[in-house]
C-alpha cells in the first residue's frame, strides 16, 4: 500500500478521481498533480478536526420567552 504521506501517492491520485469524478470533473494532468501535491496534508487537517472531543453529552441552551398573560 502507498505512503499517505506521499504526495505521489497512487492512491491519493486514484482517490482524487473517484470525488471529483462524482461531481462530474476531469482534471488535466498538471491540475492532477498539483492536487496530487495538496491532498495528502488537507487530508490530515480534515482527519484531525474528527479528533475534537466536543463534548457530545452538552445540550444546547434553550430560550424561553415568558407570556405576558
């Protein structure tokens, strides 16, 4: 399997495709690997946002307006 690290990923490329070939977009091969360069690191990022514990058992705050009648 390639190195997720690896900008030149095959996989990272074939994983490029596949969404933006579900949005119907055929990148050129310079667009291919710029994208190709960029990928792996927004990945990470993305990847670590699911890393923030936030703090599923709060609930939301409430406001409740008090009638006049």
């Amino acid at each position: 399997m390639a190195d997720p690290q690896d900008p030149s990923s095959s996989d990272s490329l074939a994983e490029i495709q596949t969404m933006l070939g579900i949005a119907g977009i055929e990148p050129t091969g310079a667009d291919l690997a710029a994208l190709g360069r960029i990928f792996p690191a927004l990945r990470r990022k993305v990847d670590r946002m699911y890393d923030v514990d936030t703090g599923d058992g709060l609930t939301a705050a409430v406001f409740r307006t008090e009638s006049d009648s």
